[in-house]
C-alpha cells in the first residue's frame, strides 16, 4: 500500500514537473515570437530610412549675371528677394551640356536637378549680395528621381526609375566627371516640410514637437505634483474624495483621441487658441498626461516610510515644510520617472494633434510656440500618405528619429531614479 502511494505521488510530481516545463517552453515561445517581431520591425525600419541621411548632390558653376538675374549694381534686399535666380540656376546647368539645343531636351535636363539649386543660390546672392557678376562653385541637390536612382546604384540594387534613357546618360556624363557624390543630409534636421522629397525636413517637426512638450510640462507637472499632494497627505476620505481618485484612474485608460475632441471643443472653440499650434497642441497633451503624473507621484509619496514624517514633525516642522523639505525629496525619484515616461507617452502621440489641426502642411519652421506648426509623429502620418519613394524613406527616417528620442528619455528616466536615490540615501 505505501508503495502503491509512493508510485502515485511519483507520477504527480512528474506531471507537476511536466506542466511547470510546458509552462516555461510557453512562456520563451512567446518571447521569442514578440522578439522577432520586434527585430524584423526594427530591421524593415532602419534598413528603409538610413538612405534618408544621405543627399546626392552636385557641385557646379553659377554664373551670377545681373542682367539675368535682373537686380541693379547696387541690389536693395527687396530686389533680392525678387531676383531671378532660376533663370541663372537653369542658364550654369545647361552650360554643362551644351550640345542640348532642343527646349523639350532642356526641360528634361533640367529635371536632374533640384529646386533646392535656385533656393540655395537666392541664399547665397542674399548673404553674400557683392558675388553678383561673378562665378561662384556651389553644391546644391539633386532631384528625388535622380537621388533615388543614384543611391540604387551604390548600394546595387535595381530599382524602377523615372529617368528616361538620356537622363541616365547626362547623370552618368556628371558622374564621370567627378560633380555628383553623396554627402550626409543636414537638410534633413534643418528644412521643414516640402512638396519635394529631396527638401522635406523634420527640422520644423522637430521644434514644434520641443515646444509642444516643453508646454505640455510646464502645465502638467505642477498641476500634477500639486493634485497628488493634495490627495496623499491632505484630503479626506470622502465620497467627493472617492470620485475625484476614480475619475482620475479612469482619465489614464481613455483614449488619446478623446482628449483630441476636448481640446477641439474647448480650447480651440471655447477659448479661441489659435490652431495648428505647439501651444493648443501642449495643453491638449498636458490633460492627457496629467492623470499619469499624479498617480505616479501618489505612488511615489506612498512608497516614502511614515518616520520620516514623524520626525520631521517631531523636529518642529510644520506639515507643509515636511512636505517639501522631506516627503518630495524622497518621492522625487518615482516622479520624476513618471513624468519622463507620460512624456514620452505624449511624444507618440498623433490622434489629439490631429483633432486641433497641426496635421497642416507647414513649410516654415516655427519660432514661437504660437507659431503654426506640427509635430514628429503628425510628418510621419503625412508622409506615410504619399506615395513617392523619396517620402517611403523619409517616413521610415522619422520614425528612427522619433525612436531615438523615445530611448533617450527612457534612458533619462532610469538615471534619474537611480541618481535620485543615491542622493536621498
């Protein structure tokens, strides 16, 4: 009879031991699966934008003529700004070919290169105003057709171009003469929204998005902080207690596009924000984020142990100066973590923006947060929507940006934590 329980209890351990393996096998299963996933996004992403940040460009002669240009000797910056530098950016290409004599030849030339050519020569007749009537060697881009079919041939990939068979032939005469390369696209991280794959940037994203969340935290983290000490340390345990704390739970979970519809209905309509700006865009981000601050904080101020309090109090202080001087130091870490982690939540963030209009095509970067503008994840919704290739890669640029910044905020929050801690020990 004993060994009769000894076998039977022997075969429930080995089912225990069999089950406690299937779960484990199910477990790394499933992080394998999520892994790969993870790995073939990353892989898919980064291999489609790296070529985002290089430019081909080429370098070339202009011959700043002011009769063509049509300017005076003397320009005033107003006959600048009105000069005609696309006559003189087409007359130096066509003098590289001069055997094309043909106008519909020309014109087909002169769709190599880009319209950046004429933007950065205006640049620089208007910073530099006495090379006018001389011959100055400029780099300036190419067009998008152009830099794609450049960049599949150096990476030796066949990609269907655009460029007929005498394209090809003028871009590989330009080739061989040593005037088109490759260099890295600052214009990326400087230029804002373009028409023109070859000069769309994130540059204006980027500053809309900065003032956006600086906005978005100058609001949010008091108000945060504020309410969490309020309901932690002085609030009663009341019905309207109980409500404001539900309401506040319930606020984390809602959809972000809900938020979108407040700001909409509210600080655009009620109070009259201007749309398609940082400053309507910060405080639509700051209601969402604010539910995540304060339960954050509240955890934060929980964690800190009741004698600290006690001797603070014991000390003579008063509640508030025990507060401040004592109870938030010590909870400063967890605040600060979720503080950076609901921003980087909010940097993400493309349904609020859309509902107040930063979804506007901009093709200036803003100066001031009242300034129209958009934000990184509403460039990448925009580009993602086009269907030229000089955008494909563009978008997935954008979104490497934008992971960039997620880690490093990630990589922010955890520094501070641990620094925090050590200075409160």
């Amino acid at each position: 009879m004993h060994n009769l329980d000894s076998t039977i209890q022997q075969k429930r351990d080995r089912r225990r031991m069999f089950a406690d393996l299937r779960f484990r096998a199910y477990g790394i299963f499933g992080l394998l699966i999520a892994g790969s996933a993870l790995l073939f996004l990353l892989v898919n992403i980064f291999s489609t934008g790296y070529d985002a940040f290089r430019q081909t460009v080429i370098t070339m002669e202009f011959n700043i003529d002011a009769d063509v240009l049509d300017v005076s000797a003397m320009p005033s910056t107003e006959e600048l700004q009105e000069a005609n530098t696309l006559k003189v950016a087409k007359n130096s290409f066509y003098a590289l070919f001069p055997e094309v004599k043909k106008r519909k030849n020309k014109r087909s030339l002169y769709k190599l290169i880009s319209l950046g050519a004429e933007l950065d020569l205006r640049d620089h007749i208007r910073l530099q105003p006495e090379s006018i009537g001389s011959t100055v060697t400029l780099t300036v881009p190419m067009s998008s057709d152009v830099d794609q079919y450049f960049k599949a041939g150096l990476n030796g990939e066949e990609i269907k171009s655009r460029l007929n068979e005498k394209q090809k032939a003028w871009l590989q005469t330009l080739v061989d003469n040593g005037q088109v390369t490759t260099r890295f696209n600052t214009d990326f991280f400087t230029h804002a929204d373009s028409r023109y794959p070859e000069l769309a940037g994130i540059g204006g994203a980027m500053v809309g998005t900065m003032y956006t969340l600086l906005i978005c935290l100058l609001i949010a983290f008091p108000l945060g902080v504020a309410a969490a000490i309020y309901l932690e340390e002085f609030s009663r345990d009341t019905f309207l207690t109980r409500i404001i704390e539900a309401n506040i739970n319930n606020l984390a979970a809602v959809p972000s596009v809900i938020f979108g519809l407040l700001g909409l209905a509210v600080i655009l309509n009620v109070f009259g924000l201007p749309r398609s700006t940082p400053l309507a865009g910060g405080i639509v981000l700051a209601l969402m984020t604010l539910p995540t601050i304060i339960i954050a904080c509240r955890s934060a101020i929980k964690t800190v142990p009741p004698s600290i309090r006690e001797a603070g109090m014991a000390m003579g202080a008063s509640p508030i100066q025990v507060i401040f001087h004592h109870v938030m130091p010590a909870a400063m870490s967890g605040t600060l973590t979720g503080t950076i982690i609901g921003l980087a939540q909010a940097l993400g963030e493309t349904a609020p923006l859309l509902m107040i209009g930063m979804v506007a095509f901009i093709a200036n970067v803003p100066s001031m947060p009242n300034d129209p503008a958009t934000a990184l994840p509403v460039q990448i919704y925009l580009w993602a929507e086009s269907a030229e290739r000089g955008f494909v890669e563009k978008t997935a640029a954008a979104i490497m940006v934008i992971i960039v910044f997620l880690i490093a905020m990630n990589l922010l929050a955890v520094i501070l934590r641990n620094r925090t801690r050590i200075s409160n020990k």
